[in-house]
C-alpha cells in the first residue's frame, strides 16, 4: 500500500488544453519532453502575426507588442518575449548547455529548437531562462515552485505559432520595429537582468478588474 500511495504522489495530471497528460512532480527533464513532444492544437490569445496558449489560472499583468508579462495562481511573475524579427530571419540555436547551471539543456522537438537553463541565485531563489521555437520567458522563483513554472512555459512556448503571410507584410512595410530591445534569444544570462526588471515594475493589483480566465482571454492589440 505504501509503494502505491507513493508512486501516485510522484505523479500528477494536467490538462494542457489539447489533452490530459501525465507529468512528474520532480522531473523537470521529463516533463520538458512530454510537453514538447506533444502538438499543440488550441489557442486563446491572438496577437497580430502570431497566437498562443496561456493555461488556466494564468493572467495577464501586461501586454505591449511582442513582449507580455503574467502571473500565475500562487503569485509567480513570468515575462514573454516573442521574437518575430529572429523568426522571420529563421536564425539558427546557439545556445551551448552550462555545466555550472542547476539545469541546462538544448532542445529540438517538432522541428522547433531552443533551450532552458536554471540558474540558482545567492538569494536561494532559481531563476529559469526559457526559449522555444523565437519565444523565451523568464521567472524568478523558490525551488518548490520550479517544475510547476516550467510546465506552465512549456505549455505556452510550444502552443506560439507564426502567420508567415501577416509577418512578411508587416516587416516589409517596416511596422515591425527593428530598433526594439535586442534581448538576444540565445543567450542565457545565469543572473536577473532585463527581462524581469520590466516585471517588477508592474503591480498585479494593478488590472485585477481586468483580468480574464484562460477560456476568455481577448486582447485587442
């Protein structure tokens, strides 16, 4: 009886919005691969030249062009940047695996690359540096937290799809800017830069009469 009371708690099941997957509650590297493997096939948040899936109990703190910033349920912030101009360019992985890192590891599954490195802190805290197919997110947590964030990436960097039609007329007419921030995706900073800066300065009481659950996400652009 206990072996089974054990194997079941080493274990849990998500809904990922395609179907219902069965993850580890340690194995960041297994979970990783199942949730890539896996095609996704819905979307509920709609951008100009691009589209993704955000999983329930998951909101918005902020949204401006190509970059987005969320929190989750128990309060960890996630930052999205979406890199169309590399998309476009089809600019080639990088990204070499850390040794010194908690967790580093180069990725390829469904013809999409990229990489995730975690990064423990002098805080204690883990910082997670997340890019799959030209998006990357970044978090900042505890170490409890850690296989739930990186789930929660995994679902949406493998959900991010591309309208090749509306991103060549917008870079062709130039509506794409070039001058934005160049966060470069395939560099892992192993400490928290850029990105999470721009998470703090915003308060997730700020747009709470705003937020939406997952199923009736619309945003205008």
């Amino acid at each position: 009886m206990k072996r089974i009371i054990v194997l079941l708690s080493a274990i849990t099941l998500l809904m990922t919005g395609c179907s219902v997957v069965t993850l580890s509650n340690v194995d960041i590297g297994n979970n990783i691969k199942t949730l890539l493997t896996e095609k996704a096939k819905l979307y509920n948040v709609y951008f100009e030249g691009y589209k993704y899936y955000v999983p329930k109990g998951m909101r918005f703190l902020n949204k401006e062009d190509y970059n987005a910033s969320f929190v989750d349920s128990i309060g960890n912030k996630y930052y999205l940047y979406v890199d169309a101009i590399c998309y476009y360019h089809k600019a080639k992985n990088t990204y070499e695996e850390n040794k010194k890192s908690h967790f580093s590891r180069k990725l390829d599954y469904n013809k999409k690359t990229g990489y995730i490195q975690i990064d423990k802190q002098e805080d204690g805290s883990f910082l997670v540096n997340y890019m799959f197919n030209y998006a990357k997110m970044e978090s900042l947590v505890k170490e409890r937290d850690l296989v739930s964030v990186v789930n929660n990436m995994s679902i949406i960097l493998r959900s991010v799809e591309f309208n090749d039609k509306v991103l060549e007329s917008l870079i062709g007419n130039n509506i794409l800017s070039y001058k934005e921030e160049n966060f470069r995706l395939f560099d892992a900073t192993t400490e928290k830069g850029d990105f999470l800066d721009v998470v703090d300065k915003y308060d997730p009481n700020a747009n709470k009469d705003k937020f939406k659950d997952e199923s009736q996400i619309d945003i205008d652009n």
